[in-house]
C-alpha cells in the first residue's frame, strides 16, 4: 500500500482553473436547449481532463489522456443516439466536449495560459453562432475567392521566396517585396470585409473610414461619381471622401509604427496636425454626422487579386530602385521628387521604399518621413482635383476646404521636421 501523497497547492490551483474553463465553456451550452451536455457536465469533463493528466504524470504515458478522450466521446455521441434532434446533429457540442478534456490535460501539463485563451476564444465562437452564420452568409463567392487569393499570396508565394538581397545598391529583396504586398493586401482585405459585412447602415462616417481602408482613391472615384449624378447626395459624399483620405494618413502612421516604430514619434509631427485640421474641418462643415445615413457602398476591387498583387509588387520594387538610385546619385532632392511624383497614384510604394532604404541604413530618420509626408501631400492633391473634375461645384466647397487644410497640417509638420529634425 503506498503513503497517501500530500496535496499541493500548486494542485489545487490547477484543479481549480481546469474546472473554471469548464464551467465558462459549459455556461454556454447550458443555454442551448438542444445541447446534450451543460454547465455541470463540461466542468467535470474538464475536471476529468485534469485529473487524465495526474495520471499520465504518475504513470509516464499518454494512455490514460487516450482513454479518456475515447470515452467522453462515446459519452456524448451516445447521448446524441439516444434523444436524436433533426434540428441539431450535436458536432459543435460534440467537438468543444473534446476540446474541453484536451484543455483540462493541457492545464495540468503547465500550459495554463494558452489554455484560458483557448477556452475564452472557443466560448465566443460558440456564443457567436448566428452572427458568425450572418456574416458567412453575406460573403458572396467572389468575397471568399479573395480570402482564398489572400491565402495564395501569404502562405503559398511568400514562403518559396529568396530572403536574399540582389541589384543594384542591394535594394532588391524578393522575399521582402512580397511581404509588403501581402501587408498591404491584407489591409485592404480588412476593410474590404468589413465594409462588406457592415454595409452602410452605421452611415457615412464608418462607409468613409472602412473606404479608406480598402482604397481611399477608389472611394473618392465612386463617390464624386455619384455626388455628380445627384446634388442632394453632394454633402454625404464629401463627408466620405475626406473621412477616406484621413483614413489613409492614419494607414502610413500605422504601417510606419508596424515596421519602423522608431520613425513614429517623428512621424507624429506630421500626421497629428493633418489629422487635427481635417476632422476640425469635418466638424465644422458636418456637425450632425447621423444625418448622411443613406450612403451607398462603393464599390472596390479585390484586393487580393494576384494581378493586383503583381501591380503593386512591381511598382513597390520600381519606386524602391528609383528612390535608392536616386538618393544615391542626386541626394534626398531626387527622393523627394520621385515621393511626389509616385504619390499622385499611391502612397504606400514609396512609403514602404523610404522604410526599407531606412531599414538597409541608406537613409536617415527625417528624409524617410519627409519622403512619406510629401506623398501625402500630393495624393491628397491628386484626390481634391479627381474630385471636384468629376463631381463638380456642389462637391468642390467641402472637399477643397477638408483636403486643403489636412495638406496644410501635413506641410506643417514637414516644415517642423525640416527645421527641427
């Protein structure tokens, strides 16, 4: 007969927090009416799982963790056999029965953490269903040809690509190309999402701010269209044009912060007080954001279409070349130049260029942001032009004043950092 081995706390406490995901998990089904397992049922289940692992521990095998896997899962199946529902075949409950044995293991074998977040996020999903269902079912097939690109772009291109350095001033890294584009796809697949799934009926202002996301060029396009096509519709679609074009100064700060965070606080010098004046200038001219409710949403193009990719891929790694050669034989004056020039089109090329010349040391911290600060500038300038040539006076007041003075806070912040690096 072996002495009774004494209990640890560090024993308890494990026990306790197995029997808490249970309960958490089990809080859910219990609100299931056709769930065959509960509250009480997935706590023990997870009790079991703990204890499954005392076992393994003391017997140096996975057996007892196997045996007990087998029978919960015969528990249940059988459960489900014997009061069948047509409305519910019981694989959800079935699964997250399992899930809950295999996280009350994972708690005693020391993963304890990884465990809660588990549980919590599984709990979401199950507490979730219907509107996860929703938003499946507003997914039309070419949404979900996206996320697929999406997955061809990052997980099966990126993966097979050289990390290696080639050309001239070593600029050239194919690895590296790609990544950017999968970061910016990404990006634009989020909003292009979301702004799927929300649709219009949060209004103007979210319409604007998920545009921007996916492409505040594209968004101006669409909406000057229709603010020509109707005068009424003028004041809501300058709201989601500017709205759209703050949101891409927002997108540079963020890239920049993801990739290069100590260019951040430099960065903030020229993107606060552009942002600053352009929602000063959204107030002023929209006190009553809730009254432009009837927006339509625009529509965009994939984003994670491969010829898009192979676009922006090629022009990322032309912008790169041309801003290194560039500030290599003329200076930072022959960056700048090429910042506005690439600009009027897209920000995010040289954006990514000036990071990565800044990564390889070949350009210092001011003459990065200034380079991303001027393409700003002239996109935005590009944009007011696209925007009031084609959606004409009722258009022209509102987004001149909102565009002019975002550029005008931008400028601001470059002049500091030209003065004061």
């Amino acid at each position: 007969m072996h002495p009774d081995i004494p209990i640890e706390t560090a024993q308890i406490e494990t026990l306790a927090v197995a029997l808490g995901i249970g309960l958490l998990m089990g809080l859910e089904r219990e609100q299931r009416p056709s769930a065959r397992a509960g509250l009480r049922t997935f706590a023990l289940v997870a009790l079991f799982g703990a204890l499954n692992g005392l076992l393994g521990d003391r017997l140096d095998s996975l057996w007892p963790f196997a045996l007990g896997t087998g029978l919960v899962a015969a528990m249940i199946i059988a459960a489900y056999l014997r009061q069948p529902d047509p409305l519910d075949p019981g694989t959800t409950t079935v699964v997250a029965l399992l899930l809950c044995h295999t996280l009350g293991f994972m708690v005693w074998q020391g993963y304890v953490q990884l465990s809660i977040m588990i549980a919590v996020a599984t709990t979401v999903l199950l507490y979730f269903k219907a509107t996860l269902r929703g938003w499946a079912a507003r997914l039309t097939p070419k949404d979900w040809i996206s996320i697929l690109q999406f997955g061809v772009l990052s997980l099966v291109i990126l993966p097979v690509l050289p990390d290696e350095n080639f050309g001239p001033f070593g600029a050239l890294n194919p690895h590296q190309i790609w990544l950017m584009v999968v970061l910016i796809a990404g990006v634009s697949l989020a909003g292009y999402a979301a702004l799927k799934l929300v649709g219009n009926r949060y209004g103007a202002a979210l319409v604007g701010f998920l545009g921007g996301l996916v492409s505040s060029t594209a968004t101006t396009l669409v909406f000057a269209r229709d603010a020509r096509e109707r005068d009424e519709f003028a004041p809501a679609a300058a709201l989601v044009i500017v709205l759209a074009n703050l949101v891409m100064v927002i997108r540079v700060g963020a890239i920049v912060a993801v990739l290069a965070p100590t260019l951040l606080p430099m960065l903030l010098r020229v993107v606060v007080p552009g942002l600053v004046l352009g929602a000063v200038a959204v107030l002023l001219n929209w006190r009553d954001l809730r009254r432009h409710e009837s927006v339509p949403v625009p529509e965009t193009k994939n984003p994670t279409e491969l010829r898009a990719a192979l676009a922006f891929g090629t022009l990322y790694a032309g912008v790169l070349f041309g801003s290194a050669w560039l500030s290599e034989s003329v200076g930072n004056g022959g960056l700048y130049a090429i910042a506005l020039a690439s600009g009027l089109t897209d920000v995010d090329a040289i954006t990514l260029s000036s990071l990565r010349l800044f990564s390889l040391e070949r350009l210092s911290a001011a003459p990065t942001v200034i380079a991303a600060g001027l393409a700003m500038i002239a996109n935005l300038g590009f944009k007011t032009g696209m925007a009031i040539s084609i959606g004409g006076r009722p258009l022209a007041r509102p987004v001149l004043t909102g565009m002019t003075v975002t550029g005008l806070g931008l400028g601001a912040g470059l002049a500091w950092i030209a003065l004061v690096p």
